[in-house]
C-alpha cells in the first residue's frame, strides 16, 4: 500500500531521490512536467521497504520530532516552532561573496570554509550544465574556485540519487547541500547505510517554499520567445544595479553575448512562482521551511530593511557547534540576530505552509494516499472546500501545459486559461 501511494500517486512525492540512492531497484525519471518521480524495476525489486523507510513524506510530526531530538541530543540547543531547533542566528552579508551569490554570500563563505579547515575532502550542491535536458544537477566539488563558479540559486528540480551514490562509492569525508526534504530522507538514510553515515559529515539546508518543475524555465523561455535548445545558460536571482532584491529576474544566455531578462514582478518568472501554477505538488503537505534536520540552513533576509537593498542580505540557523563557530569567524558582517526576529523575516511562507499542509493531508487522506499522520485537529470546512478547488484548478493548469506542448493550443491561449484559474482561486481567497 505505501508503495502505492509513493510511486504511483504522485500528488506526495517530492522527487527527493533518496529512496533511488539507497536501492538499485529504482532510478529517478522525469515526467513531462519536468518533475523527478522514482520508477521500480519490479524484477528487482525485493520488497524489503527501505525505499518507504526513507521517504520524508511519509514522516509523522511526533517520528520528525523524534528524528530531530536524535540529532541535536549532543548540541545543547533551543527549539522553536518556526525555525526548528537553533544554536545561533545570523543575518548580513559577506563582501567578497556577495556580487554572484543569491543573497549575501553565507552558504558560498561556509562551504569555503570547510574545504579550507579540511573538514570535508568534497561537497555535493546544484551546478549548471549546459544539457537542455537537465539544466542543474547535484555533482560533487573540490576546490574553492568550482564552489565559486556554483553559488546563486536554481528554481529547478534537483534529485541526488547519483549523488548517494557517488558518496557510499567514494571514501571521503564530505557535505552535501540540500533542501529540507532531502535532508529529512538523508537523515533516516544515514540511519540505514553506515557508508553514508560515516562519509556524510554536514548536511547544509536551503529554506524553502515549493519547488517548481523544469516547465517553469520551459514557460518564461516561450514567453521571451527563446528556443530552449539554444539555452546555453540560465541565471536565477540575476542581481541589477538599481533592482531591488525582492523583484530578481531570471536570465536566458543564447551564446556568448544574446540575454533576455524575465523579472520577478510584473512578468512571466513571478506569474508562474507566485501563483504556484508549475510547482510540485508534494511541496503542499510539507511544513518544512528551515530544514530542520540539517547542520545549517541558509535563506534571503525579507526584513523591510533590505529590501531596497538591490544586492541581497543573508540569514542562517546553525544547530552545529562547529558550523556556529565558523559562522562567528567568518567576518563582522555575520550578526547574530535574535530567532523570532529571523521568523518573522519569513512569516508569510510559513503561516502558509503551517496554515494548508494539514488539509491537503486530510484531503489526500480521504482520497486513498497512505500517509502516516498523528494530526487528528478539526478541519475547517473552508479552508479543505478551497484546497478541493485548487487540486481541480492545479489539475486545469497542468492540462492546458500539455495542450500547449502538444501544439493543440497557443501560448496566448495558454496564459488567458491559467489567468482565468488565478482569479477563480482569488476569489475563494485561498
């Protein structure tokens, strides 16, 4: 029954890639929407369910709570809602990283540091390549100059089945970046695999919000009339002089010298993110926002404050004694702030993934998904009739997309069906 609701129900997998990177049975494949789900060899499958023993979504709060008080047992550390268990809290930024990276340069300045101090022999995090395929993909780094060429974001699916693979092959000691669900599904696979276990040494988390699908690039590039084959690099969170941090831009390189510029605001990149029309659907039961099984999770400052600021201010939360004391050392832009402070800088993603995860749970529930939940907390009638609306109306969007790549309708006609869904949800204020 699980491993129905995992691999053939697709509205909770989060295309993670752990239970691929601890099983030689499945290999991750991406479906049409750009979206990595986990296909079975049925002959080699063996039916010992270690694939569902890794998997984040099907963790229960008091099995999380657990899984966390395990990890932080030695580190002496404070716990709060919104953020999870914390040591220290951080937000500014570091000069010389900053101009490349997506914010203030914290995550780039970290992993630096621990390849520096040979605390980790390699680090596993998203890299772009030139593949139209797959344009970002986890692949392992070594020295300062490749961790460099690698800083900035990726609105992009990511799997790191190979990258399991890769460190249970490789003896050395290492970090892997990662968002919170992936850090979730490591930490139980640590807990199954010594080999990752005594090669994994840090795990750094992203704060996160939804992931969308490759159709999200596929979308903006049509909307700039940009044939994606000739894509040879994409920037997300390209950084303007003059452009606020909270209004980035994506940008498409066709060659050496041709760019065309997508902003967050007002254009095709935030129409398709803030309306979450191409994102994951297993994102939606996921209340996860600071990944609060890794060592230290990095994000973007949203204080009033720095927003005018067109190059972007970092946060980070350590839960790592060694990690906290790097983050002291490396430069006086790193300024401990206090935790319901930095909470607040993200309250809005959070009271929505707090505020909905639980009906989509129910909603998923009654439906025939198997997910392991001890919630038992009234529903509110109108919050699950607008999460039964969206489903119908995330169901539309994804139609009309393959209607679109089908060539069986226009892109004009494409965006007028998506609006039309946007203000339907509007007006149920979902």
């Amino acid at each position: 029954m699980h491993n129905q609701c995992v691999h053939q129900k697709k509205q909770l997998c989060v295309g993670c890639g752990v239970c691929a990177g601890i099983c030689d049975a499945i290999q991750m494949k991406s479906d049409s929407f750009g979206f990595y789900y986990p296909d079975i060899n049925t002959e080699k499958c063996v039916h010992c369910g270690k694939c569902v023993s890794v998997c984040p979504m099907l963790l229960c709060d008091e099995k999380r709570m657990e899984l966390e008080k395990e990890c932080w047992k030695n580190q002496k550390i404070s716990y709060r809602m919104e953020t999870g268990y914390y040591r220290g809290a951080y937000e500014g930024e570091i000069a010389r990283y900053r101009p490349t990276s997506a914010s203030g340069g914290f995550c780039t300045a970290l992993l630096i540091e621990l390849l520096k101090r040979s605390l980790v022999q390699s680090i596993y995090c998203a890299r772009q390549k030139h593949n139209v395929e797959h344009f970002f993909v986890s692949e392992r780094i070594t020295t300062s100059e490749e961790l460099k060429k690698s800083s900035g974001s990726a609105y992009y699916p990511i799997e790191i089945s190979q990258t399991l693979r890769s460190i249970r092959q490789n003896d050395e000691k290492t970090a892997i970046v990662c968002l919170p669900c992936q850090a979730t599904a490591i930490r139980l696979a640590m807990q199954k695999d010594k080999r990752l276990r005594d090669r994994i040494v840090f795990i750094i988390g992203l704060v996160c919000g939804g992931i969308p699908g490759k159709s999200m690039v596929e979308y903006i590039a049509s909307d700039l009339n940009i044939d994606k084959q000739q894509i040879t690099r994409i920037t997300f969170r390209e950084k303007d002089k003059g452009i606020r941090c909270n209004n980035c831009q994506i940008k498409f390189y066709c060659g050496e010298n041709e760019i065309a510029v997508s902003r967050f605001h007002g254009e095709s990149f935030g129409f398709v993110y803030l309306n979450h029309i191409l994102h994951n659907r297993g994102c939606d039961t996921c209340t996860d926002i600071f990944a609060e099984q890794a060592d230290a999770v990095f994000g973007d400052a949203w204080f009033d404050e720095n927003k005018p600021n067109e190059m972007g201010t970092s946060i980070c939360i350590t839960r790592n004694l060694v990690l906290d004391q790097i983050m002291k050392d490396i430069g006086a832009g790193a300024s401990n702030i206090d935790r319901m402070i930095l909470a607040q800088s993200n309250v809005g993603l959070i009271n929505r993934k707090k505020r909905l995860s639980y009906y989509y749970k129910k909603y998923y529930k009654q439906h025939g998904y198997v997910i392991d939940t001890n919630d038992e907390k009234t529903p509110n009638k109108k919050t699950y009739i607008r999460v039964f609306l969206n489903e119908i109306l995330a169901d539309r969007n994804r139609k009309s997309w393959l209607l679109y790549k089908a060539n069986r309708i226009s892109f004009n006609q494409l965006k007028k069906k998506w609006r039309q869904n946007i203000l339907l949800k509007k007006k149920a204020k979902l």
